[in-house]
C-alpha cells in the first residue's frame, strides 16, 4: 500500500518537539476518524489500572485493531491527541513516551493534554488520531 502522508517541520521553530509540527495528505487519500482509542479489554474491563505507561501501551495495541480493520497502519496516522487524566506532567509525559515510541520516526502532529477525568472507570489515557491511505 502506497504512503500519503507527508511530515513537516520547519527550521524556523524549535527542535525540541518530538513530533513533526505538520503533516498533509494528497487530495485523492481515504481518511479514516478514529475514536478515541482506550485502554479496554475484549471484555470492556479496563488494562492497567493505575498505569500511565500499561494503559497508553493498550490503547496503542487497540488502535492497532482499529486501523488494521481500516486497511490502515500506524504509519498511516496524520495525526494523535493523547488525553491522560491527570494534572501532574510527569503522568504526561509517561503516557507520551509510550506513545511516541510506538510510532517511531513516523513523528506525527501531537497534542498532549492533562485532562479532568475519561469516560471508563479506572481509565488515564485516551488516544485519539486521524489517519489517512491510499487505496
């Protein structure tokens, strides 16, 4: 399957971002909307209570699910918003550190965000990503 995505980044911003500031698709591409990924079991419980890192690792592995049932990758993803259900940094950057290298130098767009509370019981992190193929 072909790549349609195409990274930016820009020498006029600073390089200390771990993600392309960026990205476009060609105008011919499938997108495809992801909801949020979660870290659920098969059986709707949720992985890895209490675990920054185990939950973002089980969202990443159910948007696996997700994009491969799309015809898509993880190569795919134009872009990611990681939502961690915490006010404390450190649970951030937890979650983004098992985020970013589950991608790899496929560094898309991301924004991280500390939020209040998520919708499933027990549960920190939420991954949402916009994905784009060509068929």
């Amino acid at each position: 399957m072909a790549r349609s995505i195409i990274l930016i980044r820009s020498d006029s911003l600073s390089d200390v971002a771990e993600y392309a500031y960026a990205a476009t698709a060609p105008a011919e591409s499938r997108l495809i909307f992801l909801a949020g990924s979660c870290p659920l079991n098969k059986d709707g419980s949720t992985a890895a209570i209490g675990d920054y890192a185990g939950q973002a690792a089980k969202a990443i592995e159910n948007m696996r699910t997700a994009l491969s049932a799309a015809g898509a990758s993880l190569q795919d993803v134009i872009s990611t918003r990681v939502l961690v259900a915490s006010s404390r940094q450190e649970d951030l950057v937890t979650a983004w550190q098992v985020v970013r290298d589950s991608f790899a130098d496929h560094d898309v767009p991301s924004t991280l965000m500390g939020v209040t509370v998520l919708g499933y019981k027990d549960q920190l992190v939420e991954i949402e990503a916009v994905a784009a193929v060509l068929d």
